[in-house]
C-alpha cells in the first residue's frame, strides 16, 4: 500500500519562507503521507520509486470562498459597483439553477475548471436552489474533490424569485444534511448570502441550524462602504461582525467571512477572539471598486486570512492569479501607507496553500501526518537550467498555467 514519487518537494511550513527538498521521496500509505526527506530510508529501499525527474511537488491551492453559481458571468458587468451588480447580472443567472440540465452544465464545468487550474477544495456559495445545490454537491462528489458547500439563504432585499421563506430555507438545510452527513470529502455549510438579505430571525435560525448539527459557516463581512451603511441602516448601531456574533454565526463554529476590508478596532477583536477565518478575493476588489483589505494589519492582530477567486466577482479561477495580485495588492496598499509593509511571495503562498487547507483539515503541506493532496508541476527545460527551484515556483504561480500542472492528488488518488 506504500507509494513513493520522487522530484523537489516544496511546501510551507510558515509564512516567511519555503519549506525545499531537493531531489525529495515523498512517500504515502493510501491518502496519509508518512516521510518527506531526501534520503529514502532503508524500510523503504526494497520498494519501488516513482521518479518523476526535473519537477516540483507542490500542495494545491485551497479556494475559501467563490460562488459556483456565478461561474458563467466571469468577466462580465465588471464597471459595476457591488450592490448594482447584483441586480443588473447575477440574481437572474442564479434563477436558471432551478433548471437541473441547466445547473449539471455549469457545475460539471465549474468543477472541471477547478480541478485544471489546480484548486483541490473550495468553499462553494451555490444558489438558493434547493435542487441546484444537490447537483453541486453530486458533482463535487463525483470529481472528487474536497468541498464546503452551501445552499444560499436570503428571505428579503432580493428578488421575489431567488428569496424563500426561512422555513424553507431550514426545511432544505435539513433535508441536505441527512443526504450528505456522511460524506468525507464534501460537506455542509451554513450559507447566509449577507446581513442585508436577512433578518435577526433568519440569522438568528441559520445560527440555531448550525449548532444542532455542528455545521460551519460562511458569508460576506464588510466588504464595501455602501453595504456597511445599509447594513446600519437595516440593523441599527450593531456592528456587522458582532451581528453575526449574536446570532452564534461568528466563530462559535469554523466560520469563513469573505472580504472584511473595513474591521474597525472593535470587530478586528472580535474576529481574532473567535477564530473566525477572513478571505481576501483579490480580483474581485478590484474589479467591484471595493478597496484593498489590510492583510499585514490583520495578521499582526492574530487573525488568520486566507485566499479566494470570489468567482464572478473575481474574473478567473486560478488560486495562482489570487496569489499574485494579493502580493500587488499589498505592495500598492504600502504606496498609499507606508506604514503597511508588503507581502512576501512566501506568505501570500501560505494563505493560498496551508491557511487555506487547514480549513478543509490536515491538508496544504506535504509533511508526514497530513493527507496525500498535492500538484506536480513540470515547467519548461529553460527555466529548470536558469532558475532555483523556489524560483520556479514563483514564476509558475506568476506566469504558469494549467499545462504546467501533470498531476493532481487528493487523497493518495490521482485526478
């Protein structure tokens, strides 16, 4: 039952530098890792190796937060603010996933994209359909990928025909967990799409929800001026965080809050008290006018930040473009404060690998003790002649794509 594939093997074990073995075994019993060194112990000599040559072996890149319901509007309406773009383009296109052939298509296609670009597991938004979310479900399972899915839940400031009543909200959430409680891979979460499309009620039963089946959570938190204001507006002198904190939405499980650009000091406390994991989308940022989150500050408090695509908000589902542009986003964010010093590659790396990963479990290092997730990557014969093989590794996840990856694991199982 022992494997054993041999080439570079590259990882981080934390954020200020990789973690490089040169000419490494990477050795595995069925989906656990159990060595990773540059010399094949002698237990092992009698066994065959797999030598992949000249290669990089890498984890893969963990998604924390894309909405596979957008995934066709990618690259559209993108001179449109936040709360306009809603309205105009996705609410339309999240109606069709009542159709089933309609929601096959696209999350087969959405699924396919992950696994080419790389992206071993992603916590998925899917819509408020009830039947569009089993097929998301089904189709993760069936790829074989790791997944954290949830069925959207909205009960007002949306369209008549993507809101539904809470009862029916928690009546599917129900019925999804039966259908899926054992699943290893692919699992439930709580899924509010935002404070503005609730109310203390919904938020409050959503929260109920997810401490009778100890479910996770994720949603959006602070993401641009205008929704902060609505969400006043709506709520009252609460903050957003702690409006999610009284409902048992904010940490009381493992909870993913997309964006959080604008903590003040009292919800960055807050954030680092729970546990609660923030997601930086890069792309969509930029793309929705939303601003830069300040991810150096954030990790100096304590709280811990990972890295999302937020597909369609985000223009591409490469995990790699969300690591680059968080490194171009910090370097710009010191411009403008220079008091913030940018991100190295290496932790921009980290959040798109091991912080990403940790949410899924024991996944995003190739250490001994973690599951057998990882990327083979083979780049061109002039980069292995000019380059360190941790240079490498930064030009693929700059300038490399989906060609460069030849293998991808989950679990010990190549895809």
């Amino acid at each position: 039952m022992t494997q054993i594939i041999k080439g570079h093997i590259i990882y981080t074990e934390s954020p200020e530098s990789l973690t490089i073995v040169e000419n490494g075994y990477l050795i595995f019993e069925k989906d656990q890792i159990v060595g990773v060194t540059d010399q094949l112990p002698e237990i092992y000599q009698s066994l065959d190796v797999e030598d992949l040559g000249d290669v990089l072996i890498v984890p893969g890149f963990y998604d924390l937060h894309t909405h596979g319901g957008q995934y066709p509007q990618c690259g559209i309406g993108m001179s449109h603010h936040l709360l306009d773009w809603l309205k105009d383009y996705t609410y339309e296109l999240e109606r069709k996933f009542e159709e089933p052939a309609f929601a096959k298509r696209v999350y087969a296609f959405f699924a396919e994209a992950l696994i080419s670009y790389g992206t071993l597991g992603a916590a998925v938004f899917g819509t408020s359909s009830f039947m569009g979310t089993q097929i998301l479900f089904d189709t993760f399972i069936d790829k074989g990928l790791r997944g954290y899915i949830g069925k959207v839940c909205m009960t007002r400031n949306a369209p008549d025909f993507i809101i539904k009543d809470m009862a029916t909200n928690i009546e599917d959430m129900h019925r999804l967990v039966e259908r899926y409680k054992d699943q290893e891979r692919v699992k439930l979460i709580v899924t509010p799409r935002f404070a503005p499309t609730s109310t203390h009620e919904s938020l409050e039963a959503l929260g109920q929800l997810s401490k009778e089946h100890d479910l996770p959570v994720q949603s959006h938190l602070d993401e641009t001026v205008d929704e902060i204001k609505w969400v006043h507006s709506l709520y009252g002198s609460e903050s957003y965080a702690s409006l999610y904190d009284q409902h048992g939405l904010y940490g009381q499980r493992p909870t993913l809050m997309a964006h959080g650009i604008y903590l003040d000091e009292e919800e960055m406390t807050l954030t680092q008290k729970r546990g609660v994991m923030l997601v930086h989308c890069p792309d969509s940022n930029l793309n929705i006018a939303s601003g830069i989150m300040p991810v150096r500050k954030y990790m100096n408090q304590g709280i811990l930040v990972g890295l999302g695509t937020d597909i369609a908000g985000g223009h591409r589902i490469s995990m790699a473009e969300a690591t680059v542009r968080c490194v171009q986003l910090s370097k710009q964010l010191s411009v403008e404060k220079p008091e913030y010093q940018p991100l190295l590659f290496s932790e921009a790396y980290h959040m798109a690998t091991a912080v990403g990963g940790s949410f899924f479990g024991r996944v995003g290092k190739l250490k001994a003790g973690f599951k057998m997730d990882c990327l083979v990557i083979d780049d061109l014969p002039l980069y292995k002649e000019l380059y360190s093989v941790a240079d490498r590794l930064e030009k693929f996840v700059y300038t490399g794509d989906d060609r460069w990856i030849i293998r991808r694991y989950i679990d010990g199982q190549r895809l």
